[in-house]
C-alpha cells in the first residue's frame, strides 16, 4: 500500500470486513486466525510496515484503508539476508527496471517474484526475467543475499492501469499454451541454469524453450534469456506445485517440434532456488 493506515491493530484494519471462522493472516514471522466468537487470535497484532503479509480470506470483499500518504522517495524498505516479504509503494504500475532506486539496492544476488513469475538481476542487464512489471495493491518477495535498505523510484511509476511489455506477455503465451496455472498453487520455486555440452560449454540459444514438468504435467516455462553480464543466454523459470516431488527438465531448441528430456532432477521445495545469477544450474 503506498499509505500508513490510521491504525494497523487487524481489529481496527479490517472491521468493515465480512469475516468467519479460520480466516488467517500471516507475515513472515507471525500469524493470526479470525474465530467468529472472539475476533482474533495469534502473536501477530497488526500490520508490519513495509511488508507483504498473506490473507487467506473464505469470501472475496474490497478492503478500503485510509491514512497517510507514503513519499517513496523518502521511505526506505529494510531487508535482510534470504527471503523478504515487500509490499509496492507506487501509486501506478511500473516497469521491474524502473520501479526500484539501482542505488540503494543491496548488492550481491538478488531474486525477485510475485505469484507468477520472477526476475534476477544483474549490474549491466538489469532485471532480467519474465517479471515484467510491478503493480498496485500487490506483494512481492526479495531474496538477498545480505542486509540493506532499498528504495522505490518515484518517477518510475505509471498512472494507466494496465502495463504490458515482451516478457509478460511471453510469459503469458507459453503459460497457455503448456496449461500452465499458477493460480492453482499456493508455492513457486525459481531455476537459474544453462545447458551445456559434455565439455561444459553453454549451449542455449535464442528462442529455446525450457519446460518444469512434475508428474507428467508442466509446471514452468521460460524462454532463454540474454545475460549481458555474462555475454551468453540462461533460463529463469517459475515453477509451480504445493508438493515435494521431482521436477524433470524438457528442452525445446530451434525448430524442433519434439522436446529434449534432460538428465538434471530437482526435488521441488517452496520459495527454492536452484543455480544463481553468476552460477547457474548446469544442465545436460
């Protein structure tokens, strides 16, 4: 929210809403679960500042807040070493590459995804991903590799509603195409890699497909993307599922219409990060 609300005691937060028995809310650390007969209950007491919190809600209804109009370029976000939770402070949509102040980012790795996709950036590229843009009334995470404080670009922010560039809509296509649903599940993990030969030279090209499948179902898809930091292309991919099994890599290269099984397996984990950005995951 790009406000302070007047008061983020969750009684006060959310009295005009319709709430029931077992609603929850949770942050990165605490929670709290709605009864019918005594309100709510759990070490979470209110809304932390400047961070994404999960509402898990029976029936959907609009959340009006009121309060104090937040300056982004005044208003710095701490984050720490691993996952980050971060709420967006823009009043419009932006682009990934102009939403944040590069200054003020911590350095080393750095992942960033909302619900459907992700993004890894990188000092000379910048954001590179199919996470195209950030938008309003939206959470993100951040994974650092240590402690700093960032801050949004204030000019960085578009007051249209809809902001549409190439890698959304990919992103999109590839999402429809292989029934891909991220809607259907509530965890994601992220794969940073490159394929290589048996000599372990990189051998993706422009326009190659990598695809996640578990049980036989796709569950991720990307297409190469080029790292100017590294002079060669690499897979970012989102891949979607809320159980612990084995995810299989398929290639799609060139104009070949048959995909490529690969011998690299992984063992799904949310939030899990396979390969960096400067050491991706090598794949055969």
């Amino acid at each position: 929210m790009s406000l302070y609300p007047q008061n983020t005691g969750l009684p006060a937060l959310f009295n005009g809403l319709s709430l029931v028995n077992l609603d929850y809310l949770k942050s990165t650390t605490l929670s709290a679960v709605y009864y019918s007969g005594s309100g709510w209950f759990g070490d979470l007491k209110s809304v932390p500042e400047s961070e994404m919190v999960k509402f898990k809600k029976t029936t959907s209804e609009m959340l009006t807040v009121s309060g104090k109009e937040i300056n982004p370029a005044l208003t710095y976000i701490p984050v720490s070493s691993g996952w980050n939770r971060i709420g967006y402070l823009l009043k419009g949509n932006s682009a990934v590459g102009s939403a944040f102040d590069a200054a003020t980012l911590p350095t080393g790795d750095l992942l960033l995804k909302s619900k459907d996709a992700s993004a890894v950036y990188y000092p000379a590229s910048g954001w590179v991903g199919d996470l195209d843009s950030l938008r309003v009334l939206t959470g993100y995470m951040l994974k650092a590799a240590g402690n700093g404080n960032f801050r949004y670009n204030s000019g960085g922010a578009k007051l249209k509603s809809v902001f549409v560039q190439d890698p959304g809509s990919r992103r999109k296509y590839l999402y429809n195409r292989y029934q891909i649903t991220p809607e259907s599940f509530d965890n994601s993990a992220t794969l940073i890699g490159e394929i290589v030969n048996e000599k372990g030279g990189n051998i993706v090209k422009a326009g190659d497909i990598l695809l996640g499948y578990i049980k036989g179902e796709a569950r991720g898809a990307c297409e190469a993307f080029y790292i100017e930091d590294l002079n060669r292309y690499l897979f970012i991919m989102t891949i979607f599922s809320d159980t612990n099994d084995e995810i299989t890599l398929h290639l799609k290269s060139g104009g070949n219409a048959n995909e490529i099984i690969l011998a690299e397996k992984y063992n799904f984990a949310a939030d899990a990060v396979y390969g960096s950005a400067f050491t991706p995951t090598k794949c055969i």
